[in-house]
C-alpha cells in the first residue's frame, strides 16, 4: 500500500511539473507568434514605403531628365 502512495504522490508531481512545462511553453509560443505578427506588419510597411520611394525617385529622375532637356535647348540657343 506504501508503494501505491508513493507513487501516486509521484506521478501527482511529474503531472504538476509537465503542467508547469506546458504553461511555460504556452506562453513562449503566444510570445512568439506576437513577434511574428509584429515583424510581418513591419515588413508591409516597409513595402508600402519603399513603393513611395519608386515613385518619388521617378519624379524627380523625369525633372532631371526635363532639366537637362531645358539646359541643351539652352545651349543650342546662345
């Protein structure tokens, strides 16, 4: 009967420990999946931004190409 005790007693401690394990587990998964989230979300602003990027280096390469247009007609004329 003591053997039963005892290893009931034991086996109540390994379930405890293993619920321990699995609730550390639980809440470093959750943290991991939030920086996942975090690190998606960054990266979709970084593609927005860099669309704006493109845009605005379009821009200003058609107002070089423009100027450098206006300085030979320039030219051409004196």
């Amino acid at each position: 009967m003591e053997q039963i005790t005892a290893t009931a007693k034991q086996n109540a401690g390994n379930a405890r420990q293993a619920n321990s394990l699995v609730t550390t587990a639980k809440a470093a998964t959750e943290l991991g999946g939030s920086a996942v989230q975090e690190v998606v979300e960054t990266m979709g602003q970084i593609s927005d931004q860099s669309v704006r990027i493109a845009d605005i280096t379009a821009v200003i390469e058609s107002m070089a190409t423009r100027s450098r247009s206006a300085v030979s007609v320039f030219r051409l004329a004196t």
